[in-house]
C-alpha cells in the first residue's frame, strides 16, 4: 500500500467516488492507485476546465464533494476558471493537484511553480502533504473544509508522497462538520424587522434557493408580506408547484429600480446585492440608500434550519399557508412564427421540457423567455454560471448527468462561450451522458456588444467588431459535436429547431442542436 492507495481509499471510505481527472507524470502513481479502487468511478476531461466544470455539476446535483485530479501548477491554473464558478456556488470540491518530489522542488524543473500562489483566490483550504503518513490527516482536513465552508479545497501531492510505502490503515469515515448556529441578535433583529410594518425583502441564495428553504421562506412572505428576493446559488428548484422567487434583474438601472422601495434587507447565505460590474456614474450597491441590512446566515449555516427557525421564532406553524405557483406547462403556446430566434427557442423548450430535467443555463445574452416561463415549467433544477467565468456549460452539463443518468440534462449554450471547453462534447460521448446542447449560434459575443454600449461606447468601428464576433470564419458546430462523437442538427427555422428538439429529448445519449439565430 502507497500513498496515493491511502489518499484514494480516505476518499472513498467518506463518500467520495467520483474524480474527474487530467493527470501527467507526476500523478501517475495516483492513477495506478484509481486502477486498483474498482469503487471510484474515473471521468477523463481533454481540458483542465472540463474537469474542474464537471466536478462542480456532480457536486452540486449530489451535495457530495466531487475529487479532481490535475498536473501541476499549470495544469491547476488551466482549470482555475471553473474552480472560481465552483467557489461562487459554493461547491464541496477538492483539487488533487500532483507536484514534483519534494527533493526535486529545489532544481527547478521546467513544471516547478507555486501552487499554493496559484491555488489561494479560488481556494477556501490550501494543504500540502509533506510525508506520507500525513496524508490521511491532510485529505480529512479537505474534505472538512470543503464541507464546513462550502468550497473548493486544494490538496497538493508531491509525486514521492504518493509512491512511498505506508502501512496498511484501518480508515473509519469521519464525522462531517456541524454548521454553526446563527447568532441571536440576527434571529431578533429579523423578526422585529418582519413585525416592524416597514418595506422588508428577504434576499435568499444559495441552499436557500432548495425547496426544502423555501417552504419557510414562503410561509414568512405569506405571513409578513415581505418579499423574496434570489441573488446567487449553485442550483436552484423551480417549476410548476414550487416556490416563485423574484431574480435580482442583472441590469443595475433595472435592479436598482425594481429594489427602491426596500427599507430592510434580510440576507440569508450571500450578502446584500450588488452589481455584476461598476459602470460610469452608477452605483455599485442595489439597495437604496438608508436601507437596513441584516445578516441572518451565512453559506456555512443550514439555511433551510435557519429559515425554519425564523418561521418558528416569529409563531408560524408548519401548517402555515403559503402561496406555491399554480401555473402549468399546457398555457404555454407555441409560437406563431417559423423565426428562429431566442424567445422562439425558450417557447419551443419550454413546451416540451420533461419533469425532472436540469437545465444548465450558459445562455448569456440568448436566454429569452425561459425565466419568465421558469415557474411555469414541470419541477425541475436550474444549474446557472455563478461566478461569471464563461467556459462552464458544457462541463457543468456533463457533471450534472453523472451525478443524475435518469434525469435529462438540456444544456442552453452561447456559442462563444461554449468554445472555452468544446473538449467537454468528447466527454459526453465517452461517457454515454444523457445531455441535449443547444447552441444558441448568433457568432458574436453579444454579451460584450451590450456591455460596449452599458459603459457608454454607443458606436465602434473595425477592431472592436473584430473582437466581439465570431463570423469569420463562422463555427460549424454540428462538425465540431460529431467530430467528437456527438450526434447534432442545424436548425434555422423554428419548424427545424422543433423536430430536432423532439428528436434530442427522445435520445438517452448526448444530442446537439446548433440552433443559428441572429
């Protein structure tokens, strides 16, 4: 028994059996271990990105931590970007990340980096192990901090760590960490707020957005009539029966408008909102000014705990009313247009999505009506970019399909940023994963052409359109999906869109449109 036998059977004895890997040389023991744990399930990414994407989506469909295997510091740094999405949806993950022998650190190889440097923005817990009897006790602290603080971990692996013999250990699973209680000049201050007759918002992320969290939030809006307001999380539960809760529009003259009236913000995991970006002469905070804040819990919390506790604390029952959605999927028509475009795209959707599904939105700009149709849909999870890295659909897709074979996985995917990880597609095909991708193919970055024009920049000539489209040449994505084994159709009508769509959903394995809108 080595190391990585060690590293790989505290993995396994506390509920993790899935890594998503890239590995090199210096992981190589580590894989040689993976071989032997026929209980590990091992997923190959072709990028970093791809790996570390995935991880998030199996995490967030399963609350397990997902392992991820990377080389070095580049390898680490090539799949940063998803680690920082994973972070903002406070996702339990750990990143093995394979590094020289200790005594090889000091001739400075060609891969010889600081991971640790690397590792700390998108890390909640950074540990090295130094000898090989501390990697039971270092692997432990991972997965307890990637639990207790809901995040990312970075575990580092020096290749002599892993070869080196250790004796045979008898590993029992750990006791997870227990969240903390909520303080309770919070819980007050939240319930004569709620009682006070003033404006009151109570703004919800992450576990809060669970419908488990949202029944109390619901029966304290009902009770109260404040209102529920969602920021940010990793996976939300909606569709038809569930809780309707406002989205903070992402537009700052839209969320400013729409919060002006607040005069209490109660926050439940995140912060008070704030704008995705500072633009000129607008305000980076969306609450008014004058308006109280109150942290009730924070990510670390059991929010749906916290939010029962709130109920209980201001005398409602579990038998009090509260108000669920009772629209259905049957009022949505479909559109009296053969125009392909996105609001077309989202009707046709829509319409046909089955129960249980989980959508990945990395629509960007191409959303159309799918929020507005949202509660209308049968129940179903959202999986949305959190942190704003582009590049995660597609990964995130394929984690979540892992994590959930039964359930279909409808991929929304601009096309600009869906090209930051198109090595996920060669995944989905080598994994038989149960996801349809549309693509929605305008060749832009029409994220950036509005941005262009929100910082004030109303008309721009050659090398800024250079920079913002993608039509020369223009992407052949049904060439790009099939060359990596995925089946895939164009469509440029609504009536084409339709039957591909019809044909996707029917399909177990994966299954892309190229969906081409102006």
């Amino acid at each position: 028994m080595n190391g990585a036998d060690l590293l790989c059977d505290t993995l396994l004895m506390n509920g993790v059996n899935v890594c998503f890997a890239n590995p090199g040389t210096s992981e190589m023991h580590f894989v040689a271990a993976l071989d032997r744990k026929h209980d590990m399930r091992c997923v190959l990414g072709l990028s970093e990105a791809v790996v570390t994407g995935a991880a998030d989506g199996y995490a967030r469909m399963t609350d397990e931590a997902a392992a991820t295997l990377l080389h070095c510091g580049p390898g680490l740094a090539n799949g940063l970007s998803n680690i920082h999405n994973a972070k903002r949806a406070r996702t339990p993950m750990v990143n093995i990340v394979g590094d020289h022998a200790t005594y090889h650190l000091g001739l400075d190889a060609p891969l010889t980096s600081d991971i640790e440097c690397l590792a700390r923005p998108m890390s909640h817990w950074i540990g090295r192990v130094r000898h090989t009897r501390d990697i039971r006790k270092c692997t432990e602290a991972a997965l307890m901090a990637a639990y207790g603080t809901r995040g990312p971990s970075t575990l580092i692996l020096p290749s002599d760590a892993a070869w080196s013999e250790v004796p045979q250990d008898n590993i029992s699973p750990m006791k997870r960490p227990v969240p903390p209680t909520i303080q309770p000049a919070s819980l007050t201050a939240s319930v004569r707020a709620l009682r006070g007759g003033l404006n009151t918002a109570i703004f919800l992320s992450g576990q809060a957005m669970r419908e488990k969290a949202l029944i109390p939030a619901a029966r304290i809006s009902a009770a109260t009539g404040a209102r529920l307001f969602s920021t940010s999380a990793g996976r939300y539960e909606r569709g038809a029966g569930r809780i309707a809760v406002t989205s903070v529009p992402y537009n700052v003259d839209v969320a400013s408008n729409v919060l002006k009236e607040i005069q209490v913000a109660i926050c439940v995991g995140s912060g008070p909102p704030v704008g995705f970006f500072a633009y000129p002469g607008k305000p980076g905070t969306l609450l008014p000014r004058g308006c109280q804040v109150i942290q009730l819990a924070g990510h670390e919390h059991d929010l749906p705990q916290v939010l029962s506790s709130l109920a209980d604390a201001l005398g409602l029952s579990d038998n009090a009313p509260y108000l669920a959605n009772t629209l259905r999927q049957d009022e949505i028509s479909d559109p009296a247009t053969n125009a392909l475009t996105a609001d077309t795209i989202s009707i046709l959707v829509a319409r046909r999505l089955p129960e249980q599904a989980i959508i990945v939105d990395e629509s960007i700009t191409s959303g159309g009506q799918y929020y507005a149709l949202a509660d209308m849909l049968p129940p179903h999870d959202l999986l949305p970019l959190t942190g704003g890295a582009i590049g995660i659909g597609i990964p995130l897709a394929n984690g979540a399909a892992l994590a959930a074979p039964a359930r279909k996985v409808v991929a929304l995917q601009a096309d600009g940023s869906g090209m930051y990880t198109v090595q996920g597609l060669w995944t989905q095909a080598r994994e038989k994963l149960n996801v349809l991708t549309i693509v929605f193919a305008n060749s832009a970055y029409r994220i950036l052409q509005d941005e262009m024009t929100n910082v004030g920049v109303n008309s721009y000539g050659v090398n800024a359109r250079r920079m913002l489209e993608l039509d020369e040449p223009r992407l052949d994505w049904c060439a790009l999906a099939r060359g990596m084994g995925v089946e895939a159709g164009r469509a440029q009508t609504a009536l084409e869109f339709r039957r591909l769509l019809e044909a996707g959903l029917a399909t177990s394995g994966p299954f892309l449109i190229e969906a081409v809108i102006e």
